[in-house]
C-alpha cells in the first residue's frame, strides 16, 4: 500500500503539472502513454512487437493520436485511415499465410482506435479554445472521483455484488457511490465556474464520468480475465500499467467529445 501512494502523489503530481502546463507538455505525456498502452496491448495479445502487423498497428494507432492540423498538415478523414489500416491488417494475413489470423488482424484494429483515438480526445479536450483547461480538470477529476467514491463507499456498506464474474470486488452500493461524489466534484465546478459549465450540464457530464467510467474499468477488468493477467504490465509500481490506470479516461473523453457536453470554441 505504502509503494501505491508513493507512486500515486508522484504520478500525480507530474500529471497534473504537465497538464496544467498544455500545449506539448501535455501533448508528449498523451503520447508517450499512448505508445506504452499500445504496446502493452499487442504483448496481451501475444504478438511480438518487431511483426509487421504489429508495426502496422502502431502506426495506425499513431495516425490517430497525432493532431495534423496543429501541424499545419492535412489528413486523411478518420473513416479513410481506419479503412487503410484494416485493409494493411487483412493484407498481412495473405502475406504471413495466416501467422496473423484475421482474429489477429481485428484485434490489432482494434487496440489502435482504442488507445490511439482515446488519447487524441484527451488532447483534443485540453486543446480547446474555451476553457481547455478546466474542462479538462473538471473531466478527469470526475473520473477519478467515481473511483474514489465507489472505492470507500463499497468498503464501507458495498453488500450486493456488480459484476461477481468480471469483477468480484465491484459492488452496487459502490457504483452508486462513486456515481454520487462524481455529480458532487462537476457541481462543484459549474458553481465555481458558471460561465464555463452550466449545472444541467455539469451534473450530465459528472453521470457520464462515472457510469462510462465505470464501465471502461470492467471492459479491461473482462479483458484481462481472458487474457488471465492480473495487470496490464508494470510501468507504475503498485498500480499496473497505462491500461490499468487509463482504462476509464480511454471511454470518457471519446463520449464527452461526440456528446458535445465540453466547450470547444
């Protein structure tokens, strides 16, 4: 537990300093995040790093993450890229004689649109024109409240299981606690900042922390029972790997972008 804290003050600490810093600070630490997820993706999976369909899957998860028009580059739109990508995948199939089996090829698409548009929302949200910041803080600080919140709440009165099969610690009682203090944190920065977040749409944002939040834990909580790993790899001591602890922000972002809840303009 005492190497947990440890490394959750430091990590935090950096994170929120980088955060708070933007622009390519923040960009670089997405990135490096994304280049660690994906590789813990591909070892879960089984395929060496150096396979071509590998090296084709960082690339396409690459594609995804960098902000071309930042660069003052054009590029291709997300569905061409994604059509790209599978077409490479398949054809590697044909090329390696079934090494990589289409399941393979699938898998691989699927872990670049994952990590790699996941992280690209997280910058996309910071690197707003209005208030880029805030709402960024006011997301990841509701994400990280409904952990909390389900975290305490369910040792404290947790009876009735989530989702034994997936995850046998989650409770009900817990999710609802994690769901309350997640509203509690995005009022409390709508009330501080009423003219960058209404309340309506502060409590709407705080509900789709927490509930899809929750819900991205169990998908890589699902993920690893398959697999039958305990972490996704050890980059953070006593915390796991970038998988672990992005498992809800990879969820999140993506659906606060497509929703239109988070002021970009």
């Amino acid at each position: 537990m005492k190497q947990r804290i440890v490394t959750g003050v430091i990590g935090g600490s950096v994170f929120i300093l980088l955060t708070v810093l933007g622009q390519w600070y923040y960009y670089g630490l997405l990135f490096a995040l994304a280049f660690i997820g994906y590789s813990e993706y591909v070892r879960m999976n089984g395929v060496r790093r150096t396979h071509p369909a590998a090296l084709l899957g960082y690339a396409g998860m690459l594609v995804l993450i960098v902000p071309w028009q930042e660069l003052g580059m054009s590029s291709l739109s997300a569905l061409h890229m994604l059509w790209l990508l599978m077409f490479l995948l398949l054809a590697v199939t044909v090329v390696t004689k079934n090494e990589i089996t289409i399941d393979g090829a699938a898998l691989l698409l699927l872990g670049a649109l994952y990590v790699g548009y996941g992280f690209y929302a997280m910058y996309e949200v910071r690197n707003a024109d209005s208030h880029g910041l805030v709402t960024t803080l006011m997301a990841f600080g509701a994400i990280w409240a409904s952990d909390i919140g389900a975290y305490f709440t369910g040792r404290a009165i947790g009876k009735h299981k989530l989702w034994p099969s997936i995850s046998p610690n989650k409770t009900i009682e817990g999710s609802l606690g994690g769901i309350l203090l997640s509203l509690l944190v995005t009022v409390a920065f709508s009330l501080a900042a009423p003219d960058v977040i209404g309340i309506g749409r502060a409590l709407l944002i705080g509900l789709i922390a927490a509930v899809a939040g929750q819900f991205g834990d169990l998908i890589q909580s699902a993920y690893k029972r398959v697999r039958g790993i305990k972490d996704t790899g050890n980059l953070l001591p006593g915390h796991g790997g970038v998988l672990d602890r992005c498992d809800s922000w990879l969820v999140v972002f993506p659906l606060l972008l497509m929703t239109g809840l988070l002021p970009l303009n």
